[in-house]
C-alpha cells in the first residue's frame, strides 16, 4: 500500500504496517551550527516546505518570538500569516493568523490540549498542529510577516509522508480566518438587562444576521473551529457574552436549518454561562475571560468524531448574543475538507487583525 490507506492513526491501527517515506521539513542550521532557525525581516515572506509528488503532512510544530527595540509589536502572532497551497494552486487553502491557526485568538498563548491542535509549555509558546492534509501534486507552506518594525525567530518542523500517489477521494484540507468588529447589534435603549440579554426574536429566519465562521461551495466536511470574543459591553449587571445560537445550513437550505443548536455555551459542549478555563480532545475554553466575562475569550469546538458533510454548500453561523442584540469583537478560524477548487477568499488588511487592547 504506497498511498493514504484505509487505516487511522489511532493506537488499534498503529500494528498495520504501511509502506510510505516518512519526511521532514525543517528550520534546522545547514551549516552544522545551533542556529536552527528562520529570521524573517519585517514584510518579508519565507517558504517553510516545497514537497515534490504525492504525500501527506501529519504533524506541523512551530514556536517563534519576536525581537526588536523595546517589544513594538507583542501582537506579532495576529501580523505573521500561514500559508498553504495544495497540488500547485494559485489560491491558499489555508490562510490564518498563525497564533489563531494554533488554537487561541487575539494574539496570545496558553497551555491547552486538543486532539488536533494544542499549545505546549512554556506557557503555550510551543504550537502543535496534527490535522492531516494530503496532496495529490505537491505541497508549498509559507510563513508572511505584516511586522513593520521587528523580525521575527522562527522555529519550525513540518513532518509528512511521501507516497507514490495519492488515491481517489480524499479532501483538501482547508482554514479560513474571519473577523466581525463589532458585530452589528442593537441599541440597548430602555431594555432591561434581561430583556437585552434574553429577550426578543431573530426575525432573519435565513440567519442572515448571525456571524458567519464559515461559507463554503464543493463537497467536503466541516471539522470545527475556534470561536474568540472581545467582550466590549461595559455594564456592573450580568455581562454573558454568549446565548447565541449556532445555526449550520447545508447545501443551500432553507429555515429552519438541519442543524439549530441551543446557545453558544452549548455548541462549544460547555453549559451555564462558563469562564473556567478547560481543555478536552474535541471542546474547550482556552481563554475564560475576565470578572463578569469581560475582556477576551477563546473557544474551540472540532468535528472529528461528528464532521459536518456537504454535497454543494455549506454555511456556519452563530448569532451574537441572544437574537443578535451584542455588539462585541467576534472573529473565528474553520477548518474543513473539500474538493477543489474551493470558493476564494481572502483576509482583512493587518491593521484589521491586531486585536484590541485589554
């Protein structure tokens, strides 16, 4: 068997002996050296791995700092971008904020384990990535930075496997980064607070209103996403950022969609309005939070045992607060398989991505 196999990775399934070239791309110093490291100058791009053929990246590992006078740009995780290209497209697949691809938003780090994704000590500075993600005709992976003042150290490795061919039927690995900011609320007005925060109806049946995570066209599969809220209400009463359901539409569907879900907290796989910082292989909460919900969250929610399949379309949403009334910061990653060629896109300009400061 010379390509992807009809195996998993899971320990029942490491016995099978499979017949691959395993491979390594990484920052390692050519000249026999300990500088085992990228510098990449402000505004400047480096190619992190060119693959040749057919093959398949398994496991990407990469930890980087920024260094300059007096530390000018500490949300340099939200200014460096990740790249990917597959089968020698001209449009990324893959194009996020590296600190967001990993697991957490707003251009911070923590300790946190997921079964794909997870942020290792010291201090979640160490970023690891095990999504798999074949290609049939070559693989290029790129490193941007948006930095205007520092350069960056960059450590990296990029494990894959080599086959002869690549079968029939596999998808391309795909993430996509978006931002809502603010998201487009209502007025409190005379409202009470329970009235803001649980009260009236989404009346834009189609969930036109709600954030959008992802928006898609092909078959393939949704696996998940992380979701980062800047919370910006400033109020002494009960401040919960969430209430909002997430709706997910299917190849064009129309109201109600085949999967409504319940409140935010609820997709996420958490319940009752919580801050607590938790971490489980498919759901957690990275970042909780401040007193009352205030200041920054992170979550994340990944479909490997239940991935989201489409034949055409797919369309995830969540409302902002209860029947959208919350004007708060919201931006997501998605990650999904689909065929090629995927629906472009793009992502906001640098001075749209640095986060807001607490």
């Amino acid at each position: 068997m010379s390509g992807y196999g009809d195996f998993g990775s899971s320990l029942r399934d490491l016995p099978r002996l499979r017949s691959s070239r395993r491979r390594r791309a990484s920052s390692w110093d050519r000249s026999g050296g300990n500088d085992d490291r990228l510098t990449i100058e402000p505004g400047a791009s480096a190619a992190l791995a060119q693959i040749a053929g057919a093959g398949c990246i398994n496991h990407v590992w990469i930890t980087c700092s920024s260094e300059g006078p007096g530390a000018r740009e500490p949300d340099f995780l939200r200014r460096l971008l990740l790249k990917m290209y597959w089968d020698g497209e001209e449009e990324p697949s893959v194009l996020v904020p590296l600190g967001d691809f990993f697991g957490v938003g707003h251009a911070r780090t923590t300790n946190f384990v997921s079964a794909p994704l997870q942020m290792s000590p010291e201090d979640g500075k160490a970023f690891n990535c095990f999504f798999h993600m074949p290609f049939a005709d070559g693989a290029r992976i790129e490193v941007a930075s948006e930095l205007e003042h520092e350069r960056v150290l960059f450590y990296y490795y990029l494990d894959y496997e080599g086959f002869e061919a690549l079968e029939e039927g596999l998808g391309r690995f795909h993430a996509q980064w978006r931002r809502e900011n603010p998201t487009d609320g209502v007025d409190e007005g005379d409202q009470g607070n329970e009235e803001f925060l649980f009260g009236g109806e989404n009346i834009a049946r189609s969930g036109g209103g709600n954030y959008t995570i992802l928006e898609a066209e092909g078959r393939g599969h949704y696996v998940g996403c992380v979701l980062n809220v800047h919370n910006l209400r400033e109020t002494e009463e009960w401040n919960w950022y969430g209430e909002g359901d997430d709706m997910i539409f299917i190849d064009g569907e129309g109201w109600p969609p085949s999967l409504h879900g319940t409140g935010t907290e609820d997709y996420f796989n958490t319940a009752w309005s919580p801050q607590e910082k938790y971490s489980a292989p498919y759901h957690g909460i990275t970042l909780g939070g401040g007193e009352n919900w205030s200041g920054q969250i992170s979550l994340y929610r990944f479909h490997v045992e239940d991935p989201v399949t489409f034949e055409r379309s797919i369309r995830v949403t969540i409302e902002h607060g209860h029947a959208n009334k919350r004007s708060d910061d919201y931006s997501s990653v998605a990650y999904w398989y689909q065929t090629e060629p995927h629906r472009p896109f793009s992502i906001p300009p640098v001075e749209e991505r640095v986060p807001r400061q607490l």
